[in-house]
C-alpha cells in the first residue's frame, strides 16, 4: 500500500505508483469524494471542453456556412445511395 504523509501546509506527495496508475502528470488536477462510509476517494479530473480551445489551428481558408450546408447535403445524398 502507498503511503504518504502531510506537511504542516496541507500538502502531500502521490506516490509515483500511485501518480502511474491514476494517469496524472505534472499540471493534473484530482477530486476528492466523499463516500458514505466517511473514505475518500481519489479521482483525477477529466479536462472540460473548454481546455480544448486553441489546440487545433484555424483553417487557413474559412468555410461559410453555405458551404458546410452543402457538404452535408452531399455527403447524405452519397449515403442514401448507398
């Protein structure tokens, strides 16, 4: 079992075992719940949609909403056909 021991700030170090099978890495942010018996439970947090922004450049050509229309439309004409 992995153990871990508070400093006087509050602050503790995961265990690298620990830290290895739970997926974080420098930056990871983890929750602490509450079960009903009064344990806790560790569990990393999932990154929102919102940490996505700006990881895929803009398209250097934009596309109009026109044009995002009619690949739909070509697209589900291609699958009835189909």
């Amino acid at each position: 079992m992995a153990t871990a021991t508070v400093t006087s700030k509050g602050q503790i170090t995961i265990p690298v075992e620990v830290r290895r099978d739970l997926g974080l890495r420098p930056g990871s942010r983890v929750d602490f719940i509450r079960l009903d018996d009064g344990a806790y439970e560790i569990v990393p947090v999932t990154g929102s949609v919102r940490a996505l922004k700006g990881l895929i450049p803009a398209p250097a050509v934009p596309v109009s909403l026109e044009d995002m229309d009619a690949a739909i439309a070509e697209s589900a004409a291609g699958d009835a056909e189909r």
